[in-house]
C-alpha cells in the first residue's frame, strides 16, 4: 500500500516538474521498508554496534566543540543515551542494552543517580511498560534550550553526519 502511495507521488511530482523533489524522494525511499523504518543491510547497522557508534561520534563532537557551546551541547547527551537505551530495551536487545548502559552511565552519575538506579534493571520490553520513570520518559518529551548558534551548529553536525 505504502509503496503504491509512493509511485503515485513520485509520478505527480514528475508531472509537475519537481525533479530534484523527486530525486530526493526516491533515494529517502529507497532505504526504508512500508512501515517507513530504516532498512539495515549489515549487520553493524543495528544493536549495539549502531547506538554505540551514534553516541560516540556525537560525545566526541560534542568534547572538541568550541568552549561556547560546549556546556550547552553537554545537555543533549543525556536524552540520547537514555532513548538509545529504551530503543535497545524495546528492539529487544538485552545483552546490548546492558552494555550501552553500563558503558554510559558513569557520564551520568553524578546529575540523574536516581533515574539511573530506576532503569538500570530494564532489559525487555514489557519492562519499559511497567517502569514508572521509562513511562514518564516514553510518554512525555524531552524538552532541551539550545541558543541560536548552538542549534544551528547541531544540525550542522547531523546533516554532515547523515551517512553516519
């Protein structure tokens, strides 16, 4: 169905004349199934291997940017480690969410002990579900301030960092 959607959308932007809108459809489209979630093709592309290189790359990023924002940027770390956990927990990825936890926490201790101690123990997904502060997390979001040049310098990052 979804694929249908796609074709006919694809065949009214080439009527239309929206070639480089169409270009840039077909090569988003290319790389997800119907329900639209990414398809990976190696193995590398799930589990551990991808939240943990995704976390790395923006922990580094985030250490070698300017003094300026650096304090700022340091706030988006938290909400990535922790739904990058819940994402391992919910993928039903148990040995792997354990070890991203482990991994990351100690970067951690020190603001958010208690929300720490409260999903340490997650590791399927019915957990997530039962948990009170998964719960808060998962059904509420995540609100972060960034200045104007600090936000600007994130999506930089992360439109370079597409492939990645």
């Amino acid at each position: 169905m979804a694929d249908i959607v796609v074709l006919q959308v694809l065949e009214y932007l080439n009527k239309k004349g929206y070639s480089r809108t169409e270009a840039m459809l077909r090569r988003e489209s290319a790389h997800v199934n119907a329900d639209g979630q990414p398809i990976n093709n190696r193995a590398e592309d799930s589990g551990l291997t991808k939240y943990t290189r995704a976390f790395e790359v923006t922990h580094t990023w985030i250490d070698d940017n300017l003094e300026l924002y650096k304090a700022e940027l340091k706030r988006l770390q938290w909400p990535l480690f922790v739904y990058s956990f819940f994402n391992l927990v919910a993928d039903f990825y148990p040995t792997d969410s354990a070890k991203f936890f482990g991994t990351y926490r100690d970067l951690f201790s020190r603001e958010h002990e208690e929300d720490l101690r409260a999903l340490r123990n997650l590791s399927l997904p019915e957990h997530l579900e039962s948990n009170h502060v998964a719960k808060l997390y998962r059904s509420n979001k995540y609100r972060l301030t960034l200045s104007n040049m600090a936000f600007h310098n994130l999506i930089q990052f992360l439109e370079s960092k597409d492939k990645e």
